[in-house]
C-alpha cells in the first residue's frame, strides 16, 4: 500500500508518501481501506517532535493521523463478521496509521456511516464534530445568546455557527479575508467579520446596538480573542479550546469584569457520562450532520500531498476541516 511517513521530526516536507507494507488486523481488530483521512492541528505539533497529549513520545518512522473512514476489507480473530464490507469511520486514538491506503483499527472504535454522508464528512464528524459536541457541553446556546466565533471559516467554527443558528442564537463569525468571510456569512452568521480589518470590534459593537455577547468560542487566541472577549457583558463566558493564532500571553489581557474563563482540554471528551464519553460525543456529532441539522465543511488534499495539507493547515490557509484521500 502507499502511505505517508515520517522518519525523522521536522517540517511538512518530512512528510514522505511511500510504498509500505500493508497492516494485518489484530484481535478484535479490522482493517479498513481508507477513502478518507483526516488532517488536525494537533498532527502538525506532533510532526515537529511534540508530545501533545499522547502517553509517550511518538515512535518513528511513523505513518501519521488518527481519523479515518472507508470500508472494512478485512477482519482480525474475534471480529464479528458482520463488519465486512461496511462504510465504517473511526478516530484511532493515539495510534497512528491513518495517513495510508489502508489502516488498523479495534473493531469497538467503528461507527458506521449513514447512508447520507460521504466518508470526508464522517471523518470531520468523528474528530472535529465530536469536538464541537464537547466544547458545547459548557456553553450551549439559546434564543438569547450572543454568540461571537472566532476562526469561524475552520472546522470546529463551521459548526459552531451552524449548531449556534439552529438553537436561535445570534452569532458574529469571525474570519481572516474576504474569501473566507463569504464562506461564514453563507454558513448562516447573522454577521461576518474580517478579523484583519483593524476597525473589526467597532462594526461588531455597532451591528449589535448597545447588545452584549453572551459567549466567546474562542480557538484562536492572541489580539483576535482579546477583542473578542471585550465584546462580553456580565455574566459572559470565554470558553478557549485552542490558540491557533498568537497564542495566550498570560491570562491578564484577558480578564474582564463579571466574565468567566474556562480552558478546555481533555476534560471536554469525558463530560458527556456514559461508559463511554467520547463515544457518545461521536455518536451525537454524526447523527446531527445525518439528520442534516450540521454539514460540515471539508478541505480536500489528495494523500500523495499530506505536506502542502500540512503547509496549508499551518498558515491558515484552508477553510473547514483538512482530509486526505488516498
């Protein structure tokens, strides 16, 4: 099979796309042909030698990603066999693999795909959608939020807004240049914002007429989220999940009077209860794009260019979620 290797930690241009041998399934476990692979920030962080959350450092040569969906051509001891053959897509925790043509996974991590959705949009649902269903675990909208999303061209932003629409919510989209607010204002934001006018949080305050934000998604961080953040009033809430731009420089600038800051990390995949927490997050992210209340926005890369993806991802140059297909 073709996949992508890294073998040594570095730039996008370690990513190398080679032929390799093909994976065996395990027990309990499948192997999937993959017609979609998903591509998030955090592989980015990896590939450069980070840790991230992972339990220990990542093995090289390695075949990156941890999202996939396609179909079951194969089956490991135990498995049942019901599995072949069906459109399957699983997130693969912190065992690599997905980057490839065709990948491993345990039979317990498959969900199958509705019929309705292709396999790039069960790869955004099983990895950005669940994490948009966690993060609205602490804040969810209503009839009288004011909802501002910063980076709300991503993946994680599009359905933020879409999730924040459906529920009533007035939302302000925040994006960087022309192209990518048209994609905002055309998601459904009841104002689109270009966050590299300067003048931004001025027409913000003037479309919502002496109206506060009630809530901040904030995935971005630096001078973008400290704006932001001075559009709450009391009772507001600051809810970070990630700092894509500048990063957070202490948590001073930040502060506001009568507004509460809540940093979310692993802790927003278990919150969901349940045996199982995340599973229930990934069932509820793809029933939502299934019944079609969420349509997820996917950014294609053919496999073969998984480092122009990562260059891409790593300058904000993409809208929606990243996926390769082999």
């Amino acid at each position: 099979m073709h996949a992508i290797r890294l073998h040594a930690f570095g730039p996008a241009e370690n990513l190398t796309y080679e032929q390799v041998e093909d994976p065996r399934p395990g027990t309990g476990q499948v192997r999937i042909a993959v017609a979609a692979a998903g591509v998030h920030l955090l592989d980015t962080a990896l590939r450069e030698g980070a840790q991230g959350p992972a339990p220990a450092p990542t093995p090289l040569p390695t075949v990156p990603g941890r999202e996939v969906a396609g179909v079951v051509e194969s089956l490991g001891e135990g498995v049942a066999e019901s599995w072949l053959g069906r459109r399957v897509v699983a997130h693969l925790g912190f065992a690599p693999g997905g980057y490839a043509e065709l990948a491993v996974t345990d039979a317990e991590r498959l969900h199958e795909i509705p019929g309705n959705l292709d396999f790039a949009e069960a790869v955004a649902m099983i990895g950005t959608g669940r994490t948009a269903m966690g993060i609205l675990q602490f804040a969810e909208p209503g009839p009288d939020s004011v909802a501002v999303v910063p980076a709300a061209a991503g993946g994680i932003g599009t359905l933020l807004v879409q999730y924040a629409r459906n529920a009533g919510a007035t939302v302000v989209g925040l994006a960087g240049g022309p192209e990518k607010v048209a994609r905002v204002q055309a998601n459904g934001a009841d104002l689109a914002v270009d966050y590299t006018d300067p003048g931004w949080p001025e027409k913000v305050r003037a479309w919502l007429g002496g109206r506060a934000a009630t809530v901040v998604y904030d995935g971005v961080g630096g001078d973008v989220a400290r704006e932001s953040v001075a559009l709450l009033g009391p009772g507001g809430k600051h809810i970070v999940f990630g700092w894509s731009g500048e990063g957070i420089q202490g948590g001073g600038p930040y502060l506001v009077e009568g507004v509460s800051e809540q940093f979310l990390g692993p802790v927003m995949l278990t919150r969901a209860g349940g045996p199982n927490p995340v599973r229930t997050l990934e069932l509820r992210a793809l029933t939502e794009a299934a019944e079609g209340r969420l349509t997820p926005s996917v950014h294609r890369f053919p496999l073969s260019e998984a480092a122009r993806a990562h260059r891409a991802l790593e300058s904000r140059a993409t809208t929606g979620k990243v996926v390769l297909e082999p």
